[in-house]
C-alpha cells in the first residue's frame, strides 16, 4: 500500500527557506518605513560577549533583517529587564531569577540556544595522570585513587558539578585531599594553583584568568557533554513592558536559533584556542516550530 506521509524533500525545504528570507525582509521594510523600533536591546551574561561569540554572529542578522543590536553584558540581566531596558535576555537556564522572571509572566518560554561549557583543571605535572580523559567520571576516579589534591569551589554551579563527579566516579571517600574551598572563581583557581591541585571552573574564565596570571593551572579535560551550561533566551513579554519591541527580540531569537546561526556556533573558536568551546542548543526546542513545520510532523525518536 503506497503510503500518504510526504517525505520532507527539497522543495518543502526551499520553501521553509524562501519563507524565513520573506519575514527578514518584511522586518527590514518595516524597520526601514519606521513602523518598528529598529533596535533590539537584548540583555546577555557575560561570557557569550567577552568570549566574542555575539561579535561572530550578530552581524549576519543585522545585515538581514535592517535591526541593530544594542548589548548589555552583565550578571544583571533579569534585573535589566525588568527595570524595562530590555527586548530580549540570554542567560543559563539555571540563572537565578529565570524561573520567577518566566512564572510571574515578565518573560516567554526560554528557548535553550547555546552551550558554554565548564572545564577540568589541574597542574601540568598532571600527578593523577587525566590529561585528555574523555571520561570526567574516570578523570575523577584517579584524582581520588591518587589522593590527589582537588579543590572544590564555592560557587553553586561548581559545586554541583563537583559532587556529580565524585558520584560518577564511585562515591570514594572523601579525606584531606578534596577541599570544599570557602571561595570561588578567580580566588578559588588561585587556592588550587597554590596547592598544586586540580578544581573546576567555566572554561572562557579560566582562559581569561590564565592570560592574567603566572599559573601552573591547565585544561585537563573538557571533551565531554556533562560540562556543557545550557543558555536560553527569553523574549519579554510586552503586556508587561509596553514600550518593549517584541518583534524585534522574536527576530533575534530566531534567527540565533537557526540552522545557519547554529552552525556558526559550533564553527565558532574563541581567539587563541583551536578547541570548541560553544555549542549548539536549538534542537532541544520544538523543531518543527524551528522549521515554521506542522506540529505534527514532529516526532519523540
């Protein structure tokens, strides 16, 4: 029996293409006629800007949709949208005030739009012997076994990360080599260097913090997708913020969510490092309202 379902072939694709090129063209005529704001505020944590990555990609949508982005990076994100002074934010999925800024109906639904990544440092003797371990759970077995030293920094998100490792790795017990350091970030890496032990931190921090600093400190172990920190994008809801521009922040998400701005962020290096640090996110969203396809078309393989 020849079947109904139509395979989605080069045509539909065409035509999903056509359509997308279609909007950003309405969106630069309407911005061009003053029938919109032609700018975009949008609210991002620091990373995605210090790192470049919105320097690599924001271009391409500007020169295709007739906006200008107009950027703020900070850890004040949600705070800046509500004080009215954003259209759009990305901020970690797990960012405190995510949450209460989508539940109290100040923002839509996040939809997750790239990675960033946490990395697994150590001295460059590498005592424990985990220098390119893809498997962190392994790294960690042998950092315990070694009774290597391991500082574990303050910061939430660290110490999560920490406690999954050691979980992974069997649950060995814990003794005088693993500290759970009172400090985090910057003074945490400085407490490990001095100890000559390995710790975690965000991969574009440390880079940053090993370019400022005379330290021993070096990415061990990084390729594995259990360091990836999912970022989100969250359009502010203009019955809220009336003088938000709401098709202009829904612009900037699609575009960042699409197949060619995906690409970009995978193709993305940041300056002085041949290893991928970004990472796509998009398909964890609805693909087939990525595509602008039927709901139905969708399928939970």
């Amino acid at each position: 029996m020849k079947s109904n379902r139509r395979p989605v072939d080069a045509v539909r694709v065409l035509t999903v293409a056509i359509g997308a090129l279609a909007a950003l063209l309405a969106m630069h005529r309407a911005a061009g006629a003053g029938q919109e704001p032609s700018v975009v505020r949008l609210a991002v944590v620091n990373a995605p800007l210090q790192s470049g990555l919105l320097d690599s990609l924001l271009p391409e949508f500007e020169r295709a949709s007739g906006y200008k982005v107009q950027v703020h990076g900070g850890s004040d994100v949600f705070a800046v949208a509500e004080r009215g002074e954003a259209d759009l934010v990305i901020a970690h999925l797990g960012k405190a005030g995510a949450e209460s800024f989508v539940s109290r109906g100040l923002g839509a639904w996040p939809h997750t739009v790239f990675s960033n990544q946490m990395v697994l440092v150590g001295p460059a003797a590498d005592p424990a012997g985990i220098r390119g371990l893809s498997d962190p759970f392994a790294a960690m077995r042998r950092i315990a076994e070694r009774r290597a030293a391991f500082v574990c920094p303050a910061d939430a998100g660290a110490r999560y990360l920490c406690e999954l490792l050691l979980a992974g790795a069997g649950a060995p017990e814990r003794g005088s080599w693993y500290v759970e350091a009172s400090e985090s970030k910057g003074q945490a890496m400085r407490q490990a260097d001095a100890r000559g032990a390995y710790t975690v931190w965000g991969s574009f921090p440390f880079e940053r913090f090993r370019r400022s600093h005379d330290t021993g400190l070096q990415v061990l172990v990084w390729n594995t997708p259990i360091f990836h920190r999912v970022m989100a994008s969250f359009v502010v809801n203009p019955a809220k913020f009336p003088a938000a521009n709401a098709a202009g922040a829904r612009a900037l998400e699609s575009w960042l969510l699409s197949p060619p701005a995906q690409a970009a962020v995978a193709a993305f290096r940041e300056p002085g490092l041949d290893r991928q640090t970004w990472w796509p996110a998009a398909r964890n969203n609805n693909p087939a309202e990525l595509l602008g396809l039927p709901a139905t078309s969708d399928t939970d393989e």
